[in-house]
C-alpha cells in the first residue's frame, strides 16, 4: 500500500473512526501485556499494541497514493515515511518483529523477561506519543501513574 503524508493530523474531533478503534485496541493490547505472566506473551502483546498505535497515526495521517507496481511497505517504514518525527520509534519497533513472530510462535527463548518488561514499558510510552501526535491528551504511562501513587 502507497501512502503519502498530509500536511497535518486533523482535529482531534474530525479524526477517522478507524483512529479511535486502533487506539482502543492498543490500549487492549497493552493491557494484555502488563496484566500476563508469561513473558513471550507480554512481548508480543507489547509489540501489537505498538504496531495498533502506529496503524491509528496512519489511518490518520496516510493518504493512498495512485496505484504503482512497487513493493507494499510495512506499517514501521510507513510510519516513518508519514509521521518522520517517529521514525526513531518506527526503527526501534521494525527490528522486535522477528523477536515477536518468534515469541507468538511459542518460543520461550525468543525473549527474555526483561526484554518483555522494558518493550511494554516502551509500548505503552509510544501509545503517549501517538496520541500526542493526533492532538489527543496523552494517557499517563503505568510507571508515572505508579509514581504519582507513591509520591
């Protein structure tokens, strides 16, 4: 799928209904992932509701291209073609995909449990900055949320 970026997210009210349906379906990833105890499960848990986050910015931001006989992309390479400010984030997620198809695929050494725990950390704080991006008041990450309790 060929994709060109507008000029800029349109008002949070005038978003399109696939935008918010990504957006709650990462939120349900993400929550998969922080409530499993299996750490394949969080990782790969983590990483869809990443690749959900970045799929809402698309289906914000992306406009289809005219018909081209050219590879598809995926949605990391998409990502950093129409939101360029994310592309660090869309490099990072790009290069845990094998590590996810491999945890899906039940390979309990795919992984390890800190990996598991740092990407749902990192997932979670990337869902912040899509919402941020499509001018939607961020979520607080679990970790400032637990901070704000003890402090």
């Amino acid at each position: 799928m060929e994709t060109t970026a507008t000029s800029e997210t349109p008002h949070p009210f005038a978003l399109p209904a696939t935008t918010h349906s990504y957006l709650a379906r990462a939120a349900e990833s993400l929550h998969e992932a922080m409530t499993s105890p299996e750490h394949t499960t969080r990782y790969a848990c983590a990483h869809v509701a990443a690749l959900r986050a970045a799929a809402a910015l698309l289906a914000a931001r992306a406009r289809p291209a005219p018909a081209r006989r050219r590879p598809q992309k995926n949605a990391w390479v998409l990502l950093a073609e129409v939101a360029p400010e994310l592309s660090e984030w869309a490099t990072f997620f790009a290069a845990g995909a094998a590590k996810r198809a491999a945890a899906e695929a039940g390979s309990s050494r795919a992984v390890t449990e800190r990996e598991a725990d740092d990407l749902v950390r990192d997932a979670d704080r990337f869902l912040g900055v899509v919402e941020q991006a499509l001018g939607l008041v961020p979520h607080l990450p679990r970790q400032e949320r637990l901070a704000r309790r003890v402090g």
